[in-house]
C-alpha cells in the first residue's frame, strides 16, 4: 500500500534540505580524522526523509522503484558525502532491487517492508578471501536441511557495512552429496536479528578512507528459511550478472554528484585563491585542469540519463556488460583524475586529511577496485568486442565500432584512427589499453545522445573534445611496441658506482 504522498521533486527538496543541514551545519565528515564510523545522529536524520524508499515498490511502502529517482537520490547524497552515497548504493542496488525482483511473495512482504517501517540497513556478501574478482570459484556453500531451512557455510569479507547490516544477501554454491560445491551460484536473504541467522565478524579493516563504512572479515554459519533464496529466471549465475550489471550502471549516480562537488570546490578555490597577483582561475593551466573536471560532469551526466532509461529492475542485464563496464570503469577513473586535480589545485591545504581534496582523494579510489578491478573490466570489454567482431566476421575496430549501437556516432568522430585490424591474440596489457578506449568512446556516444536531446552544446562539444584526446593518446600507447618485461633478480640498482669522480 502506498505511503508516501509527496510528489518527487517536493521528495528531493526536502532532501536536499536534510542533507545541507547535517552535512554544513552538525557533522563534518571531513573532520572525521582517524575516528570510523558515522556519528548516529547521521544516519538517523539521513533516514527521516528516508532515500531508501526510492528503491522499493508501492506494494511494500515505497516509492515506486524508478531507476531513475534512485540514481537522483544516490546524486545528491554523494554532492555532501560520497560514503553516504555508497551506503544508500549498498542497500539499494545490491540488497533491495535484487530482493524487489528475485525475492519469494514472503520474504519481500517481510523484508521490503521492514526496511521502510523500521529503518534497517542491508548488504551484499560476494567477495572471499581467496577468491575476490573470481567470484565463480566462491568457496562458501549450501545444503537443504530438508525441514524447511537451508544451511550456509564459510567465509566472506569486504562487504560494506560489515556487522551493521540488519540483512545480508548471502551468495553460496549449492553443494553436491559428497561436499564438492557446483558451478551455479544461489542468493539467500540472511535477517542478522532472527535465530541462527547472525553472521559474526572476525575482523574489522582499518580501511584508509570510506571511514563512514565498516568492512572486515565475517564467518559465515546461518541457517535461513528456504523462502529466503531468491528465485532466478534462469541460472544463478546469470542473475548475479544482472545483478552486478546493474549496480555497475548506477555508480555513475554516485559519480555525478561527486564530481560536481569537485567542480564546484575547485572551480570556487581558483577563483578565491591569488598566486603572483592574479587568481588561480586565470591561469592556463589551472583552465585546462578546470575544463577537464567539467567535462567530466557532463559525461557522467550523459551516462546517468541512458540508465534512468535502460537499466530498470524489469529488464534482464546479464547480457549487458559491455555498457556496464564501460560505465563503470570510465566515471571511477573520472573520480580519482578529479581528485588528483582538486588536490593540486588545493595546494598544501589539499595534504590535509581533514580537507573535502585529501578526502576525495583516498574515498574514490576503492571505487577503481570494488565491483571489479577496473583492470579486469577493461580487459573484459576488450574480449566482448572482440567476441562481437568475430561473430560478424569483421577484423577491423573501426568499421565494426561504427556498427554497434553503443559506440556508432562517437567512432565516426575519429575519422581513420580506430581503422586497423585488432591482434586477436594481443597481450593482457593491450586488452586493457584497448578497453580503456572503447570504454570512453561508448561515454561519447551517450553525450551525444544528450546533446541532440537539446543539453548545452558547449558542454558536449568539450566533453568530446576532452575525450577524443584522451582516447587518441591511449590508442598510440595501444599501437606502440616495445612491451617491457620484469628484470629478474635485478637487486638494488648499484648507482654510486656510475657517478663521475
């Protein structure tokens, strides 16, 4: 039944309100110094005008599920505080959509609705400590009781919100008669407040930034009611794809707001700060710097609105991992550039771990590595295309760029430099190199799109500008030869001995 009454943008307002008010007036998460945690306050006023039920149907108390209202809500929560912004992007795109599309009649009646009435939190358990970007080879697993509970045994670590969350999405392979653990992959809905569903933390990781998250090491021994599995269309592992597909997509909502922060900051920084007579934002360099941060924004603006469009909960996204990593790895580079900027910009103060620079800096750099290494991603849109290519018999990038729905204007901005035949059995560094292209050149494809929808023209024509350089430079770092190996057992270079008397 429908709760909330409101309409969105008079939602948002408030918001928006509540969040100038805790993060300009009570609490300054900058300050937070070598302190963990957030101070409860936060998290209470935070969920007044609660941005959770952006995520969860009507049926259940929310506000419908639009995708995006989540990616408004992760946008503006991230302009004040980007691990607040990832608290709100754990609990919904990795615990309530997943339950909202997969969970059974009861454990949503019974889950969605707590959260919204009684204020819980929730997260996701994937990551092991043997097995962290190979997910598949996930050593905790499952066995039916055969009284109505399933049992689950093992260990994970690196899940935001470790020994706060009031739920936990449980992933774990089914095991076989004798023990051996299968090849699919099944989620289970762990209530940490129920019997025997308690998930014990081991450790808890001194993390270097995202202070507001917990993270550690948890020992996996619950035994949950067998309604509490999610219920895939097809395979497990295609819904963890789906899954992972989508939250991947999202992170640009987190990104958007992050970077105009950084603008906003820096931008004011230039303009106040005087060097040698004039104001920093009269100096070339700091304009390129200032031009670039901005471009950012708007392509993360143009990724936020293709999936407000394409990336909702009725639509199946295991297929879809070209964008989503393409997304994914192109707006979390964007932060950390972003950062080092600010903290150039910033000067000395940037140094400091209580100013909005030094924070930015240490807090957007995980993004890099969670949901997959940015590395792996990269090599893996490499291998996707390339899949793609020889599908369709066609050896050249730039003709079969120029055909594909995600990349087709943007690779005919490039007139000849994407025309070349691609090495089918390239090193692992060229797949990265490569991917880093394609990925940027599928974020001018959707700035194009907005920008025929009417957005700025300014705005675009330097996104695509900055891009298209950034692109032309690493597609020569792709070309070049010379790939250089590790010495071994160099030892300590001798320098001394080459000095000239």
């Amino acid at each position: 039944m429908q709760r909330v009454c409101d309409t969105f943008s008079d939602f948002v307002a408030s918001y928006r309100e509540r969040l100038g008010h805790l993060f300009g007036t009570r609490h300054d998460a900058d300050r937070a110094g070598p302190d963990r945690g957030v101070a409860p306050f936060v998290i209470h006023r935070f969920r007044d005008v609660d941005p959770m039920s952006v995520y969860v149907p009507e049926a259940y108390g929310g506000r419908g599920g639009s995708i995006g209202h989540s990616m408004t809500m992760l946008e503006e929560t991230s302009y004040h505080s980007l691990p607040l912004s990832l608290i709100l992007g754990i609990n919904g795109g990795l615990f309530l959509q997943p339950v909202a599309k997969y969970g059974s009649a009861e454990a949503k009646e019974r889950v969605l609705t707590s959260i919204i009435d009684d204020k819980k939190f929730a997260g996701l358990m994937i990551t092991e400590p043997d097995y962290g970007s190979d997910a598949l080879s996930m050593e905790t697993g499952w066995r039916d009781t055969g009284r109505g509970t399933i049992q689950i045994n093992g260990t994970k670590h690196w899940a935001g919100l470790t020994g706060w969350a009031d739920y936990w999405l449980l992933t774990a392979r089914p095991r076989t008669s004798d023990g051996g653990l299968r090849r699919d992959v099944d989620f289970f809905i762990s209530d940490s407040n129920a019997p025997g569903q308690a998930v014990m933390v081991e450790e808890l990781y001194p993390t270097i930034g995202l202070k507001m998250i917990p993270y550690g090491r948890n020992r996996v021994d619950v035994e949950v009611p067998a309604s509490s599995r999610l219920e895939p269309r097809s395979t497990g592992v295609k819904m963890m794809l789906d899954v992972l597909h989508r939250s991947r997509l999202q992170i640009p909502g987190m990104g958007m707001g992050y970077l105009r922060r950084v603008f906003d900051e820096a931008l004011d920084h230039a303009r106040e700060r005087f060097v040698g007579g004039k104001a920093l934002v009269d100096y070339d360099q700091v304009k390129a710097r200032l031009a670039r941060l901005q471009s950012f924004v708007t392509g993360t603006a143009a990724m936020c609105m293709e999936t407000s469009e394409t990336a909702g909960v009725d639509r199946d996204l295991f297929g879809d991992g070209l964008k989503a990593n393409a997304f994914k790895t192109v707006v979390t580079d964007w932060m950390q550039e972003a950062a080092q900027s600010f903290v150039q910009l910033s000067g000395g103060q940037g140094f400091r771990e209580d100013h909005r620079a030094g924070r930015a800096l240490v807090d957007s750099r995980p993004y890099q590595i969670f949901e997959g290494s940015n590395d792996i991603l990269y090599q893996q849109i490499t291998e996707s295309v390339m899949k793609a290519m020889r599908r369709v018999k066609e050896a050249d990038l730039g003709t079969y760029l120029r055909t594909e729905p995600l990349t087709a204007r943007a690779a005919t901005t490039f007139g000849d430099a994407l025309s070349f035949d691609v090495d089918w059995a390239m090193p692992q560094r060229k797949l990265v190199d490569l991917g880093r292209a394609i990925g940027r050149i599928v974020t001018m494809e959707m700035t194009i799109e907005m920008g025929e929808r009417g957005f700025q023209p300014e705005l675009i024509h330097n996104m695509l500008d900055e891009t298209r350089a950034e692109v032309r430079g690493i597609l020569e770092t792709y070309r070049a030869g010379g790939l250089t190996a590790l010495v071994e057992d160099a030892g300590a270079p001798a320098w001394l001995s080459t000095v000239r008397s």
